[in-house]
C-alpha cells in the first residue's frame, strides 16, 4: 500500500487538514501504517496536482489560515478501484531491528539481552492500552457521528492489532523464561 490510499481513504468520511490527517495516522492508523507529516503534506501536494483531492482555504481570525482537503471524484474512484484489487501477498514487509539484535543476541550478556525484551514486552503492553483507548475513543466517535458500520471493520482492525500484540507479549515471556534458564 502506499500512503495515498490511506489519506484518499481517511478523505472518504470527511474533509480533512493535514494536521487532522497526520493526528490520525498518529492516532488510529499508527499500528498499521507510520506516516510523519513531512510525507502526509508531500503526498497530499502530489494528490492535488493528479486531481486526486482538492483543497480549499479556510480563513480564521487571529490563527493560521487552515488548508483542507477533500476527496474529488477521481480520488473517489481510484481508492475505490485499489479497494477492489486484493493484494496477492498479505504479508507485511518486515523490517524488524529488534528481531535481528535478539538474532544476534550470542555477541551480548544474557542479562543485556533479557534487558531489551523486558523493554520491549513492557512497549508490547503499553501498545496495547493505546489500542483500547483507541476503541473507546473510536466507538465514541462511531456514535457521535452515527458511523457504526465503519465502527465495525475499525474494530476488525483493532482486534487484529491486540492479538498480534498479545503474541509479541507471550513470545518475549517466553524468551525471557528461556534465558533465565541457558547456561553458559
């Protein structure tokens, strides 16, 4: 996937800033997509000039002028178009530095390496917290804004994300019971 049909999908429920795409990728979107705002505004740019979105200037008093983007019909068109095309490979790409530091965990001390999974088991839980608070804020959304169906394939998403970070958890409990018991 490309950052493109994530923004031209968030375009789809409403008109958006930037800012307000960046907050959400940095809020709902961040366990299955990262995206900084440098490449949020540098793809919106691109999205623009290929009639993708279109924008309009919003004037306030007393603050920034505010840009906002919304989904044109061609933008409509084409996400919906990716939407029908389901990827062969559903595997995510994996870059994982901290897979290959444990890979490579025989150049360190035990007590390093049992150190570095005891971190990354406590980021595995506090990722999980972020996931429900993201639930509720999302359900609480849903509501406000009468989207209960999209409520729905959000929590498809999120329930996902919980398990796939519950393994991570009992790998690193595991790993760290291995450890605590090799010898030499």
């Amino acid at each position: 996937m490309s950052l493109k049909f994530g923004i031209l999908g968030l375009l789809k429920y409403e008109r958006m800033t930037g800012y307000d795409l960046q907050k959400t990728f940095n809020s709902s979107l961040q366990f299955m997509w990262n995206a900084k705002g440098s490449q949020i505004y540098r793809e919106l740019k691109a999205m623009e000039q290929r009639g993708l979105v279109s924008s309009s200037v919003i004037e306030q008093e007393n603050k920034f002028d505010r840009k906002v983007y919304s989904l044109t019909e061609q933008g409509s068109e084409e996400f919906l178009s990716w939407m029908q095309k389901f990827p062969q490979d559903l595997n995510a790409p994996i870059r994982d530095e901290f897979s290959i530091r444990v890979f490579f965990g025989e150049f360190i001390s035990n007590e390093e390496l049992r150190f570095e999974i005891i971190k990354y088991k406590k980021q595995q839980e506090e990722s999980i917290e972020e996931l429900n608070v993201i639930k509720v804020l999302a359900e609480q959304d849903a509501e406000k804004n009468d989207m209960e169906q999209s409520f729905f394939y959000w929590l498809l998403t999120i329930k996902r994300g919980i398990k796939s970070i519950q393994a991570e958890i009992e790998w690193a409990e595991e790993a760290l019971d291995l450890l605590q018991h090799k010898r030499g």
